[in-house]
C-alpha cells in the first residue's frame, strides 16, 4: 500500500505497536536506525502522517520507516 495515501488508521495497522522497524532520518539516505513502534499513527494539520518510535522524541514520518525483518 502507498504510505502517502493511507489513513492513520491504516498505518497503525500496517506498524502496529511494538513492530520492530527502520527508521530512515534522511530520505534516501542508506544510514538507518533500528527501533520499535511506540504509538498508533496520527496525521498532523496539513496530512502527513506520523508514528512515535524508540529513541526520539515526537512523531517521525511514516515514510522514513521501513520493517526490520
């Protein structure tokens, strides 16, 4: 599914909490960190949806996420 068209709801299927993950701070970049969903998604005022993770602070893009397998 096409993470800039899914609803929240959707998302927090797709990563449901304690999903191990990758997180991407820079698009397109290969450094990567490994961590693990903490929250259900969410979409901020102008409808970019976001997700807590381990070891940081906020709601970080569902776009820079990856599945840890």
């Amino acid at each position: 599914m096409d993470k800039q068209k899914m609803t929240a709801e959707q998302a927090s299927k797709m990563f449901p909490i304690g999903e191990k993950v990758k997180y991407f701070p820079i698009m397109d970049d290969t450094h990567y960190e490994e961590t693990e969903i903490r929250s259900e998604a969410w979409a901020l005022g102008h409808g970019e949806l976001v997700i807590k993770v381990k070891g940081r602070t906020g709601g970080v893009c569902i776009s820079h996420l990856e599945f840890n397998h």
